[in-house]
C-alpha cells in the first residue's frame, strides 16, 4: 500500500484552521505542501464576498462550502485577498517559478487523507454505506480483471474524507503509470461486456476515456505517481515565463501524461501566427498541463494543438536549460487538443 510519508497530488489535508486543501504535484518545499483550496469552513463565510454554492459538507462536526466557480480567476483573486488579509501562512512567493501559491505549512496540518490509506480503512470498515460499498465492488471489479493487486488503489474525492452523500461520485485512485495503462483497457473491455458504460461529460471525456457510469453510478479514475516514479526534487529547476504560444505539435512520449502535472514530450512545432514564431532552439521539448482536464488526453504519435506560456527551464545544480511550455498557467485560455 502506497502510505503517508510524502505528499502526492490528490493527498486531502484539513489544516488546524478548518480549510481543506488538495494537494497539488510532487514537488514541495522541505516545510510546506503546494496545494488548492477546495472547502472553505462555513463559520468564516462572511470573511468571503462570494457566492456559494447552495449544499454544505459535513467532516465530523465540522461543515464546509465551496464557492460556486472555485476556479475563475475572479474567485481566486477574493480568496487570495482574504488570505493574505487573515491567514497570510498558506501564502507563499516560490522563488523558483516566480509567481505567489497556495502552501500549507506542515505545522498548520491538522490530519491528512490519504487515497491508498483512506481505501484501506474503507475495506476494513464494518457495515460501509451503499455508496461505499459500490466503492468496494467496482474497485475489487476492477483489480481483479486488471491484475493490479489492491495495494495499486486508492480513494479520492469525498468518499476519502467521509463527506460524501448518496448521490457523490466514486473517485479512484490508481497508483502507477503501468497500473493506470492495465486499467484504463480493463475498462474499455468491461464497456464492450455492458458491465459499465463511458461518460462523456465534456470534450475531454471522449479524449481521456477516464469516466463512467458503473449501476448508474458516476466514476471517475485518474493516475498518481508511486514513489519510485517522483523524478525531480523541488527546486531543482527555475521556471522563467516568457510569452505565450499557440501552436502545434507531434507527441512522441506520453507516459508521464497520466499524471498532475502531466508531461508530454513533443518534437517539431507549427506556429498559428506571427506571434507563436520561435526559432528553433526555442521550440519546447515539453508540453506540460497543470489542468487536470488534460491529464491523459494525448498519446504517443498524436499532433496537439495547444495554447499556453512559453517557459525556460534552468538546471539550479547543472548547466542544462530547456523549453516548455505551461497550459494553466493563469493567463488567459489554454489548452491541449488532439488534432
């Protein structure tokens, strides 16, 4: 079972001031975790001048709310104004990418889920929910006809926590790239025998084929790095922003494209306009999204259309340097696209 001891994308930490926070990539400071607010503390609403969404979350005899649109860049300019009004501590200047994230500081952690850990507990549980127990049944489904053993698994979302209600997703976690690719066929497989049926939701959902419908329940499947598979160390590298591109490109590595961020090696690259030219010892080797929306949407020999900011990448301890570029960067709309 993969445990506790780093911090992984997708990891749940409610800090000792009562937010929720998703952990986000693997790559950390020695004190403190990158991560994304997802619940907010209902007793400090009015702190916020926001609108929320009209459903709270129950964690013990804590409750929770959500911001109707988490994610807009008005939203997050309100929350970062009340954090760094009130609770400056989960702010931080991150001197290697140039920009201000959210951080939790290992001091302010109050208890941490887990996905490996959380579906372990769920197992072990006496009596689980309806909902949990469809949890048990399609992940030991899924195990079974995969042949990745339970100790590759993990719960996300709600259902990791105990916030969930009867009408709440089921959010699974698979731990490895090779464990994700055995997966994500048995699935295919278990559609063609009605055994459960895809999910296409958005545009992204016919590229990533990562979501469902398992007894008319919703699922959703996404890859997680074993610790054998975190390659680089936080602040190995500086990240300097240059301009933003619109272009495409050839992939010609995907097997890191499961994974938040996920990484696409690309070679050749097209500009749509003027203001795209690069020469070319500036075209990017990587295409990198920090959106989860395009984890998994490319694969080896596809051409992408993509949209988002140039980066150089410098080596902090050697002399190599390097291109990519971001999608989610923050500016503007950005995107990965199969041509």
């Amino acid at each position: 079972m993969e445990g506790s001891q780093i911090h992984r994308d997708g990891d749940i930490i409610l800090t000792k001031d009562h937010f929720i926070f998703y952990v986000f990539g693997y790559e950390h400071p020695s004190d403190k975790v990158i991560a994304y607010l997802k619940y907010v503390p209902k007793e400090i609403e009015t702190e916020f001048r926001l609108d929320w969404m009209n459903f709270e979350w129950d964690l013990g005899d804590l409750k929770f709310i959500r911001p109707q649109q988490l994610y807009s860049p008005e939203i997050f300019k309100e929350i970062r104004r009340v954090f760094k009004e009130k609770y400056p501590y989960y702010l931080y200047r991150d001197l290697f990418i140039g920009k201000t994230v959210f951080v939790v500081p290992h001091d302010k952690i109050q208890e941490k889920f887990v996905p490996a850990v959380q579906l372990q507990e769920l197992f072990n549980k006496s009596g689980p929910d309806p909902l949990e127990q469809e949890a048990i049944d399609l992940i030991q489904l899924l195990s079974q006809r995969s042949k990745v053993p339970l100790t590759g698994w993990g719960l996300h979302g709600s259902l990791s926590t105990g916030m969930h209600v009867k009408d709440s997703d089921i959010d699974i976690a698979i731990y490895g790239a090779q464990n994700f690719i055995k997966v994500k066929k048995t699935v295919f497989t278990l559609s063609k025998e009605k055994k459960l049926a895809y999910l296409n939701e958005i545009k992204s959902d016919e590229y990533r084929m990562n979501k469902g419908l398992y007894k008319k329940r919703k699922f959703v499947f996404n890859g997680i790095r074993k610790k054998e598979e975190i390659k680089n160390l936080y602040g190995q590298c500086k990240f300097s922003a240059i301009r933003p591109l619109h272009f495409y490109c050839d992939v010609v590595n995907s097997l890191e494209g499961m994974f938040r961020p996920a990484i696409y090696e690309v070679e050749e690259y097209i500009p749509t306009d003027d203001d795209s030219l690069l020469v070319k010892t500036h075209w990017p080797k990587q295409v990198v999204s920090m959106i989860g929306e395009f984890r998994d949407i490319a694969k080896k020999g596809d051409e992408i259309e993509v949209q988002g900011m140039l980066e150089r990448v410098d080596e902090i301890t050697g002399s190599e340097s390097y291109y990519r570029v971001v999608v989610g960067s923050g500016k503007g709309k950005e995107f990965i696209w199969p041509v």
